[in-house]
C-alpha cells in the first residue's frame, strides 16, 4: 500500500431499489491534492482512521447509530486498509453532524482519515422497522478537505448493516479509487455431524457472517453453490435424486428445481456473467466433460471430448473464454481455451497438481487450489499462466472466491482427522490478512456474490 | 470346509473375516461353533456377499484401475450376482479427502464405472446396474492417514431386491 497525493478522485453514487439515495453537497472545498491510497504490494501501514459514533438525532436512534458505526469500522479495519484511533485519544468531538470540523484536533491525534455521520428515525420506530436516514461525510485530515461530497442513505430500520455496509464501501472507494466489497453476500454449505456421515444445509449469509440463513433442510448432501449474477438464484449440485444433479433455486422461493434432467450424473454448474448460460459437468460411464448449457433456448452444447475427467468450469469476465480443471494430462491441471475455438491450452506448469480455477472479476488473475508434496494451498496466476504466487498453505485448503473487487478471497480450510472440520478464511491477494470467518457450524465450498 | 469355519468366525465375531486367514482357524472353532447353535450365511442371503465375497474394492491413489485383489472379489461378486438373479446392484464410487471436492465426485463415478464395467464384462446383465458416485462426501474411516484414505478410496456393491 502506499499513500499518495493524486489530483483527481471520483465520487461515486450508488443507486439501488433496495436503500434510496439522495447526494447533498458540502461546503467542503476541493483541493488539488486529495488522499488516495493505491493498494500495490500489500499493507505496509493500514491508515489511520477516526470514526467517532454517528451523531443521533433523536434519543430513539441511539442504539441505531452505534450499531451502524460499529459495523462501518469493523468493515474498514477487517479490509487491512484501515486502523482504528480509539475513541478514548480522541480530542474533537462531532456532536453536530452539520457542524465545522476542527482539522487540528483530528490532526493532533495523527487521523489521516475522519468519518462522520448521522442517524435520524424519520417514522415509527425500529421495533416497527421505521424508515432511517443515514447521513455521512469522509474527510481528508491531512489536506483539510473533504474527501467527495456528504451522503445520505433512507432504508427500513431493518436494512441497517447494509446501509452501514455501503458506507464502508463509499469510504473505501473514495480512499482507494477501487470499489468496495462489504455489501455482499456469501453462499456456503453449513456442514454438522461426524465426519463419515455429514449433514449439509446450503446457507447463505452477508459477507460478515450477519443474517445465517439456512436455504435447505440438510436432507440431501449438497456441493459447490454459485450465485447467480444478480444473485437471485443459487445453482448447486444436490443428491436429492439419489444421485448428483444440478439444481437451481430462488432463493426466495426456495423450490429447487433439475436443472438437466437426464441419468447422467450432472455437477460443477457455473452461471455466465450474463446469466443466459451455465457451464456444467456430465459423466457418462467414465468420462466428464464440460457442457454448456443456453437458459433460454435449453440446449446444451458439448465443449470438450476428451477421455479424461474434465471438470471445475468457470467463465471469464467477460464470457467467451472458459477455465476448467483436466486429468487429461495424468495428474489434475488448469486449462483456459476460447468458446469460438474449443482448443483448451494448459496454463499450469508449477508442479503438483491444480484445480478449482476461479476467474478475477477484473479478469487479470485465475485463482485455485494446488496439492503439492502433501499440503494444499490456494494460489493466484495470470491467465497465461505466469506469476504464479501461492497465498496459502495448510493440510487441506480448497475452492477460493473472488471478492467482488477482486481483491480478497475466500476459501475453506479443513482440520485434520476425526474431530477435524472445515471453516471459511479470508485473505488478501498479497497474501496477507488471513482471517477466519464466523460460521454457525462447519463451513466448506464459500462462493460471494457481487455487490448488491 | 475352511470356508465354512471362516464363516462361523465371521458370525461370532472371533476373527475377521479378510481373506487369507482362514488357514489360520482351528477345527475347535467349528465345533464350539455348532454347539452354541450358530448358524452359517446362506449363500443365497446379501449378507454372504458383504461379509464372505466382500461388498467392496480398493484402489490407489488417484487410480481407478481394477488390482489383482480387487479383480478376485469382483469374481466372487460375479458368482453371486449369477446365483441370485433377484438382485439389482449399486455401485457407489468414494474418494479420499486428498483432492477437491468435484474433481473427486468425477473419481468416485470412474471407480464405480470400472466395476460396473468388469461385473459386465463378466456376464452380470447391465440393466441390473447402477453407479452412483459420493465423491469425498461419506469416508469410511474418519482419520486423516493412509491406512483410512486406502479404506476410503473404494467402491461398494450395495444390492437390493428387485
């Protein structure tokens, strides 16, 4: 990481059908030298960061405010971008939102970056899930300015933590050029039980592991979710049959339904980035090949012949390339190859073996796992296969996601032995910030959606 | 009558029943057994295939090529399954937890393809036959050593009345 002084920064709004947004100026002057913060190497020094808890406009909002602002700085600080100045070595006090702020004071205390807000309750309450307004503003102490204009988001009472959510992805943004990540989701399988006889419940959860939601019973083992783009959809493979089979469900709805329903064993679906196709693996007697399938026209296309397992499809961002995982060469590798050509091409040559690949939304980098002399670890390439880089290493790590910037993944880890269970990490792709993400049970096979 | 002795000790639990140690039992054991009134398997019950022929095989890792041993139980299945029509079979593919978890579903239906291939090859009507595969979803053994990863990486015959 590195902090510069750059003489443009964008400001962005947000605009979705869930949290109203309404832009309000500030008095804020705009300087030629705003903070930027360039995410290059890895965290050197995460930047010092004042959040003191958003003013509440009425006695009603106080537990409001608190909440908001403690998720706000659990998101910052979780990125690895950001510290905390406690709240007891802070001078200045913001009591009024609207109120000049005393630079000096947050300067004092060595804050580059201030954030202040406000939480009013514009009707009933939040026992009654009353409308909020959420005001913020982010400013630059160092240079004295603000950074981009004030905010405002009005939601349900009940959507509070993703209001708080966009907050911290307005902050990150405004600090790193770059989107953030905080409002999203992760589809995971939950697992319980012994070992030998695992009950798994597909469940879904916010990115921070607020709001578990079970979406299936546990009846039938499950695999490998996928959100779809506009994460209104879950594609899975489930035993339900007797038998691995693709399945999709709504997840509103909840009525999973047979993908392609045929007596061959069906697994491995992936979504298009449009959402008009899915990749998806068929066995016939020995063999699996990748097939694509077309929503719309509900015809599937074979996209590879060889004797071999091939398995573990993915897109490319932007949907005419696949990379998928193949023992055609004896030991599992990774293979990219165009949708037009159908001439897959090996881009893994590090030794061991490889699998899981998963496309960077920003399309530079393929994420997977490695087996190599016994450990597992979860590593990056470029497409071409150079720069490989392994981030990770344990007994058994397996199937990174992308965060939806494309700067963290998520993978599961899985304990030794008997009592031992998987769980969800995190980590930069510097490698670094390995974290482990809370979970009511055991956690395998994460995937995370876009921002919502 | 070895084969029968190795039988009642599978029944009464005095040694297991792998093969090759039959030769190891002594003719006490026949007739204690017998005395007590323990009755042998029937060869025609399922449960002769599971504890006398053995409902399952082994392969190595990242294998599913059939071994000598392996070949020989199927042999033993192949019988039984030519005696007793009135069985339909499933044959369920496992991997061990060393590989990820679709890679090893795809493992699991080309091991219990290559049984359901040799139980074909070997006179067993195909329409009798079933693969499914678990993947690295249900081990045998729970530990994370060789000796359960070679017990986990197998393929059962699970029968059923048809």
């Amino acid at each position: 990481m590195r902090v510069t002084r750059v003489p443009k920064f964008l400001i962005t709004f947000l605009f979705t059908s869930v949290v109203l947004t309404a832009g309000w100026s500030t008095a804020g002057r705009a300087q030629d030298d705003p903070l930027r913060l360039e995410i290059l190497e890895g965290v050197i020094a995460a930047l010092p960061m004042a959040a003191p808890t958003f003013v509440a406009e009425t006695p009603q909002s106080q537990a409001m405010a608190n909440n908001i602002t403690s998720v706000l700085i659990a998101d910052l600080v979780g990125s690895g971008l950001f510290r905390e100045i406690p709240r007891q070595a802070h001078i200045g006090r913001i009591t009024n939102f609207d109120a000049p702020v005393q630079f000096a004071e947050w300067r004092a205390i060595n804050a580059e970056v201030l954030i202040t807000g406000s939480v009013s309750l514009l009707s009933g309450s939040q026992e009654t899930n009353g409308e909020i307004v959420v005001k913020f503003r982010v400013y630059d102490i160092v240079a004295g300015i603000n950074l981009g204009k004030g905010m405002q988001y009005r939601a349900r009472s009940s959507d509070w933590r993703r209001v708080a959510h966009k907050i911290g992805d307005q902050v990150y943004n405004r600090v790193t050029g770059e989107d953030g990540y905080f409002d999203s989701r992760i589809v995971f399988v939950s697992e319980f039980g012994k070992k030998t006889e695992r009950t798994k419940r597909l469940t879904i959860m916010d990115y921070d592991g607020a709001n578990v939601q079970y979406l299936t019973s546990g009846r039938d083992i499950v695999i490998a979710p996928r959100f779809s783009p506009d994460s209104s959809e879950i594609i899975y493979t489930s035993f339900a049959t007797g038998k691995p089979a693709v399945v999709t469900m709504n997840i509103n709805e909840r009525k999973p339904r047979v993908l392609w329903s045929i007596p061959d064993m069906t697994f491995s679906p992936r979504f298009s980035p449009d959402g008009g196709r899915v990749l998806i693996s068929r066995t016939r007697g020995a063999n699996t090949d990748i097939y694509e399938i077309n929503l719309a026209t509900r015809r599937a296309t074979r996209l590879t012949t060889n004797p071999g397992i091939d398995t573990a499809p993915v897109y490319s961002p932007d949907g005419e390339r696949i990379a998928f995982e193949s023992d055609r060469g004896r030991s599992p590798q990774l293979y990219v190859m165009d949708l037009d050509e159908l001439k897959p091409r090996r881009i893994s040559f590090g030794g061991g073996s490889y699998g899981t690949p998963v496309w960077s939304p920003r399309g530079d980098y393929i994420a997977f796992t490695k087996r190599l002399d016994g450990a597992f670890h979860i590593g990056v390439m470029r497409v071409d296969g150079s720069g490989e880089r392994l981030l990770t290493r344990s007994f058994l790590d397996e199937g990174p996601t992308w965060s939806p910037n494309g700067r963290v993944l998520v993978f599961f880890r899985e304990e030794r032995g008997e009592a031992g269970g998987p769980a969800l990490y995190s980590v930069d792709l510097t490698g670094r910030n390995l974290k482990r993400l809370s979970t009511p049970g055991y956690a395998s096979d994460p995937n995370w959606s876009r921002l919502r | 009558m070895r084969v029968l002795v190795s039988l009642l000790a599978c029944v009464v639990g005095i040694a297991a029943c792998a093969p090759g140690e039959n030769a190891t039992m002594e003719a006490d054991a026949l007739a204690s057994g017998q005395e007590s009134g323990i009755q042998a398997i029937p060869f025609e019950s399922p449960e002769y295939l599971v504890q006398n022929i053995g409902d399952r095989i082994f392969f190595d890792v990242d294998s599913s090529a059939l071994s000598i041993e392996a070949e020989e139980t199927l042999s033993e299945q192949v019988n039984w399954l030519r005696a007793n029509s009135g069985y339909r079979v499933t044959i369920e593919g496992h991997a061990d937890e060393r590989g990820t978890r679709e890679y090893n579903l795809a493992l699991g239906a080309r091991r219990a393809e290559a049984v359901r291939s040799f139980l074909i090859q070997n006179g067993v009507s195909a329409t009798r036959l079933t693969t499914v595969s678990y993947g690295k979803e249900r081990p045998e053994l729970p530990c994370s050593f060789e000796q359960c990863w070679s017990q986990n990486r197998r393929a059962v015959t699970a029968t059923s009345q048809s």
